[in-house]
C-alpha cells in the first residue's frame, strides 16, 4: 500500500473512531477472538437501546474492523493504533498504557540505585537522584493520566 493512502486511511480511521464507535472498538480489543452479540454490547457500555449498539458495530463492520458471522455476532479481525489507541499495548486481554513499562523500570532502577548508592550524598548521587526521582515522577504522572482518558 502507498504511504499516502495509508496515511489517508490512518486518518479517516482516526476521524471515524471516535464516541461511541470507539467505545465498542474498546470492548471488542477486550476481548480479541470472541464473538459479541448485540445485546451484550448494549449491556456491557450501557446504550439506550440495541439500535445503538447496532449503528457502531455497523460502522466497525464498513471501515472492516469487524467482521459479521451468519448468527448476527460481531468479532473484532483487525487492530488499528490511531489516537489514544497508540499509547496503549496488549498484554494479555489487558490494553495498558505504554509509559506503564517505562514507569515500572525507572522506579525499580532508582531504588536500586537508592540501595547501592544512597548512603553518600556526594554531588553525582545527588544529580542522579534528582533526575531519576524527576523522570519517575513525569512517568508515573502520564501513565495515571493515559488510564483515566481510557474509554472505559
């Protein structure tokens, strides 16, 4: 695929996945591999009625997201990593934010450093425990704020 219509393609996916739309594209990443009813979408993300439920799932199914089985279930066949999506990854039926690993291995390097090293308080470890404290903080802090923006 040319780089052009898959940069369009990227951002009319972007225009389209939003809402509600991506709240059922969100449960559907949930839980990759199994089929979901209609009635089910509806009770899961709380619609008024199946017809709303309906529409989405539909235009899941047009943008060929989804795919439809002969008994009316919908299955999710394809992952796209556009807006919010990007900053999250698979693991297990779990989506996570990225910063999530990188917050996990900053934390766990400075206090290994804090255990060797801390008991002097020469002018390197203290740079080096500013600067670690400080990349700590700013990771933890985007990793809170990508969970909370998460459809649901």
């Amino acid at each position: 695929m040319p780089k052009k219509s898959r940069e369009f393609n990227l951002a009319f996916l972007e225009s389209e996945l939003k809402g509600k739309t991506l709240l059922v594209y969100w449960y559907l990443l949930r839980s990759p591999g199994s089929k979901v009813g209609v009635r089910e979408v509806q009770r899961k993300l709380g619609f008024s009625s199946p017809s709303v439920a309906v529409y989405h799932l539909d235009k899941l199914l047009s943008l060929g997201l989804v795919d439809k089985t002969i008994t009316g279930e919908y299955k999710l066949v394809s992952e796209v990593k556009t807006g919010l999506l990007r900053f999250f990854t698979r693991l297990g039926r779990f989506l996570v934010p990225r910063y999530l690993f990188y917050s996990v291995w900053f934390t766990t390097m400075l206090i290994s450093y804090i255990v060797v090293y801390g008991h002097t308080l020469c002018v390197h470890n203290i740079a080096a425990l500013i600067f670690g404290f400080s990349a700590c903080t700013i990771l933890w802090f985007e990793t809170v704020r990508l969970w909370r923006e998460k459809p649901f």
